[in-house]
C-alpha cells in the first residue's frame, strides 16, 4: 500500500506524539473504517496499551494510495 502524509498531516501528528508507524499500522489494520466528510474515509485503530484511539483521515487515491489528510486520538468509534 502506497502511503502520501500530507504536510498539515505531518504537523499533526509531531503535535499529537503520533508516529509514522502508528499511521502505518492504522492504514494497514484499522478496527474500523467509515465514511468521513468530503469523500474523506476515517480509519481507525486502538494501539495497545492507550486509552484513545488513532484516527487516519485520508483521501482514497489511484491503485489503492491513501492520501493521509491528517490525524488525531479520540474516544473510539462505535460503529
């Protein structure tokens, strides 16, 4: 899977303590994913040991690309 981390992306994630390979991790093996706004999918994971959950915002691109349009923690989705 072909990974592009966007600038504001990359801002959020050095504010947030967030790392690549929890991106990563997220993007490849997320406990859920769902429809954001804008065409946007959210995808969503639980890390070990944390209480938040990490949550991609992404555009879908060509050949299966995610566009990493930011992240953040947050209570877990209950789709």
């Amino acid at each position: 899977m072909r990974i592009s981390i966007l600038p504001h992306a990359r801002r959020r994630m050095e504010e947030r303590g967030i790392r690549e390979d929890e991106v990563r991790a997220t993007l490849e093996r997320p406990d859920v994913e769902y429809r954001g706004s804008a065409g946007r999918v959210v995808a969503e994971r639980m890390p070990p040991g944390r209480s938040l959950a990490t949550k991609v915002i992404y555009n879908p691109g060509l050949e299966g690309e995610r566009v990493v349009v930011t992240v953040e923690r947050g209570r877990p989705s209950r789709r």
